[in-house]
C-alpha cells in the first residue's frame, strides 16, 4: 500500500515499484489524499483548470491518475474518505528553497484535517487491505510540502491505530503492518546525475544545484538508505505513467534527457527508508533489494 498526498506523486517516487510488484502478482493499492487542485497547470490550453480559474483541476487530475494507473497496471486506486473529501492545500516557496504552508490555508484543505478523523479513514482501507508493507513521505514530506507533512502523518497514525483491536472496531479487524518504509531519493544517485547533466552540455536543468555541493532535503545520504528495488524493465511503464500526468509534468525537457545518458535505471530505480519493522537480507551495499525482503 501507498499513501500519497496528489495524483502524480505515486508515480514519480515509486512508479517502477509499482509496476514491478503488479507484474510478479503482488496486490498494490494506491491511497491519494487529495485531487491536486492547486498544482500549476503545464498544458497551455488547460490553464484554465487552475485554482485561480475555472477550479476544475481537481476533476481532470482524477483522469490523469486512472490513466497512469493503467499504466502501471495498478487496479486498486482510491482518495482517502472519497475523491474531493479532502482539497490540496497548496504551498509556497520558503527563502531557505523548500516548501512550506501558505498564509492563507483554505477550510477543507489536507493540512487542516482533523489527523485522528483521517487517520481512521486510513484505518478502514488497512483493515479491508491488509498489506504488509506500506510506502509514504519521511516526516518533512521529502521537500516540506504541507500536504506530504500530512500524508505522512496520517499514515504514521492510521498504521498504528489499526494495529489496535479496541480502536474503532466497527472499521474491521485489527491488522498490524509489518513493514514501513519512506520514500526517498539517492544523494549520490543525484549527484551522478547532475554530473551527466554538466557533460551532456546541459547547465539549466536543476541550476543552482552543484553536483559536488549541498543537495537538497529531499536527498537522502546514501548511508541513510535502506533499500532499493531496481525496477529498470518497468521504467518505460512509469514514463508513460508520468506522461498521463499530463498537466503536472513536462516529459520533453532536458531533464529526461537524463535517461539517454544514464539509462533506464534513472527512472527504474527507486530508494526507500525503513521505518517500522526489521530489515531482511541485503545486497553489497546493505540494501534490501525487495520491500518483502524478511518476510514470509
């Protein structure tokens, strides 16, 4: 199971994963917390879908995730308490470059959820479900995102709470999740990225960002890490996953480029931290190589 804050985000962390898990017969269920009714509109002839227009965003970006979904082969997709419960509360840009919660943070966004009433929404899709393993956000939402903050810590709780069987009994059996995990991304993944970006003659992808320098909070030390799952056969699947995501992400720029220099492995390698549960066997470089890795 995956707990995601927007349509979109599921498929650039961990749409590989995802494709991998449903091709070897694993059930993948994907929770998404809000519709993304704030995020920028990239397709001119869409900008009308935005917040701050027609305010229909959120509707489209339904479409846009079942699409990616069929592409990942992902069958079970569902917003948290029902498409709209909950509306993306939107972020802006803090000076120290991450993002944070706006000034004016509208009723009936994400961030303003009352945590124990979506946390028990969370609670009655993990009892129906039952999964092992469960994937969302570290603590800071990977880049401070309000939205991620919440996923995170509505997941954080739910997972907890239905673990106990006096909790809300009328919302199913108790089920203990074995296994936690937090998204993540590779420092020295990123590093050598850039680096291939510099040599390729590209210096506008991700400026201001030195490959030898400080990365941002979203890249984890690599001694951090805890597992990877190297799912390069599906990396076409999540390129087209992200296509379907169309007015959320531009797959024409230079930053794709990096796929022809570094290989599928770009888009097909995903990197996790485990936060609850004990760690199963390991590659060389002390990475579990699979999520179910130690279970039986």
């Amino acid at each position: 199971m995956l707990v995601h804050a927007h349509p979109d985000d599921e498929t650039i962390g961990q749409g590989a994963t995802m494709a991998g898990y449903v091709a070897r017969g694993t059930q993948v269920t994907l929770v998404t917390c809000t519709l993304g009714e704030e995020g920028e509109v990239l397709v001119p002839e869409l900008e009308h879908l935005a917040s701050d227009r027609d305010d229909t965003l959120g509707q489209h970006r339904i479409t846009e995730l079942a699409n990616a979904m069929k592409e990942l082969g992902v069958t079970d997709h569902r917003f948290l308490g029902g498409p709209g419960r909950y509306r993306d509360s939107g972020m802006v840009w803090h000076e120290q470059g991450h993002a944070t919660v706006g000034e004016d943070v509208k009723e009936g966004t994400f961030w303003r959820a009352d945590l124990l009433e979506a946390a028990a929404l969370l609670v009655e899709i993990i009892r129906e479900v039952r999964p092992q393993v469960l994937v969302t956000y570290d603590e800071f939402g990977g880049y401070g995102h309000p939205d991620h903050i919440q996923a995170h810590r509505v997941a954080t709780y739910g997972t907890a709470l239905a673990a106990v069987a006096s909790f809300r009994p009328d919302l199913g059996p108790a089920w203990d999740v074995t296994k936690v995990y937090w998204s993540a991304m590779s420092a020295n993944r990123m590093r050598e990225g850039l680096r291939a970006l510099r040599a390729a003659g590209d210096l506008t992808s991700f400026e201001g960002m030195d490959p030898e320098g400080p990365l941002p909070a979203f890249m984890v030390s690599d001694d951090l890490l805890s597992a990877v799952v190297e799912a390069d056969d599906f990396a076409e699947a999540k390129i087209r996953a992200m296509r379907a995501h169309a007015t959320q992400i531009a797959v024409d720029g230079p930053f794709f480029a990096l796929s022809d220099n570094l290989g599928n492995r770009v888009w097909g390698t995903e990197f996790f931290r485990l936060a609850k549960g004990r760690k199963g066997p390991t590659n060389a470089d002390g990475l579990e190589t699979d999520l179910f890795a130690g279970l039986s």
